[in-house]
C-alpha cells in the first residue's frame, strides 16, 4: 500500500496500487509459464522467474541472441523478447507482469 495525498484539500488516503502503472517496484498483478520456443515471441511481460538454475538463450528486443549461462533461480529482468527451447536448459519459467 501507499500513501496519497490530495493537493486540493489535504486529505491523506491508502491505495493499494490501483492508480500506479506496472514496473518493478510495484506487485505483479499477472503470471504465465513459459514454454521455449525456437519460432514464437513472447507478449509483453515484465520479468521471468526461473524455477530451476541453468543456461537461457533467447532472443533480445533488439535482435541478438543472447545465452545468460548457469544463471540462478531467481528473477532475470525483461531482456528477451523470445526464450528459445534450444540452448535452454532451465525449467519451470513464469513470466510476470
């Protein structure tokens, strides 16, 4: 929750985040798992969470393949616009959003 405050009269209220737009310091509101595919990009998403560490190749928003090598379970920051099933060897991707 934050805290607003209206210029007008002063008034102090809490939201939960139902005026701010999405980014990273901000809740997830949306997940999907992940599957690799040499051929298909992914939507629009903010950050991937591997459920298992190893190797992710993908392509980059800007064209370039890219492999992040033994990369830890945890976050990776929206770098690739596909993940490709070849040269991936970790499992259990979400993207979040």
């Amino acid at each position: 929750m934050s805290t607003e405050r209206n210029g007008k009269h002063g008034v102090i209220f809490m939201t939960t985040f139902t005026k701010k737009q999405g980014g990273l310091d901000q809740p997830f509101q949306f997940g999907a798992p992940v599957v690799p595919n040499d051929d298909t990009d992914l939507p629009q998403y903010s950050t991937l969470y591997l459920g298992t560490e190893g190797d992710v190749c993908g392509i980059t928003m800007g064209g370039t393949e890219v492999t992040l090598h033994n990369h830890p379970v945890g976050y990776v920051l929206g770098v690739y616009r596909r993940v490709k099933a070849t040269g991936t060897t970790a499992e259990h991707i979400v993207a979040l959003w």
